[in-house]
C-alpha cells in the first residue's frame, strides 16, 4: 500500500522560504523517480520538480534558482526547500510517482 504525505506548506511573505516534505511509505525510493507538481487557483497542475532513481534532478523554469528538491532514502522522504518566494508560488503541492500514479493529497501555499 503506498501512502504519500505532504507537509510544511503555510503563509509566508513574499521573499520568504519554506521547506515541504513529503513522506512516502511503500515506495522504494532508489527505484523511483518523485516529482513535485502545484495547482493554483483555475489553472492546471504544472510540474515543478523531479528527483530520478539516480539522484538526477530537473526544476521547472519559474523555480529554478529558487527551488531545491532533495531526498533522505533512508527516510522515504523528499524534500523541496523553497526561497525567494513569489506570490506566483501560491498553490497547492503535492508530491508523487507519475509513473504509477501515486500522489499524495496536497499541502497549501500561499505567498502574500
């Protein structure tokens, strides 16, 4: 059974840093590439960015130089330390294997 959990979003102000987590049970990592994706308000989910089995790592142009995805294998957890945040930013996240189509339920942000 994979479960997939989100935390850390909040209220910031505009310049500010947050740092999400994502806790993942019945995933092995090392086998897996994880993505970060959000959803604002009336738009589509948009990819943010994405950690592959390997360690590879790939950010969305808007976040890059921002944004830093990390992972603790041991843990099952990964990570997306966010800086210099923008109202833009504001939406909610949810991390996830697209492959298999597991995702978990989502944490707010909102830059304001």
């Amino acid at each position: 059974h994979v479960q997939l959990v989100e935390s850390g979003g909040g209220l910031v102000q505009p310049g500010g840093s947050l740092r999400l987590s994502c806790a993942a049970s019945g995933i092995t990592f090392s086998n897996v590439w994880m993505s970060w994706v959000r959803q604002a308000p009336g738009k589509e989910r948009e990819f943010v960015s994405r950690i592959d089995s390997g360690g590879s790592i790939t950010y969305a142009d808007s976040v890059k130089g921002r944004f830093t995805i990390s992972r603790d294998v041991a843990k099952s957890t990964m990570y997306l330390q966010m800086n210099s945040l923008k109202s833009e930013d504001t939406a909610l996240y949810y991390c996830g294997d697209p492959s298999a189509g597991y995702w978990g339920r989502g944490t707010q942000v909102t830059v304001s």
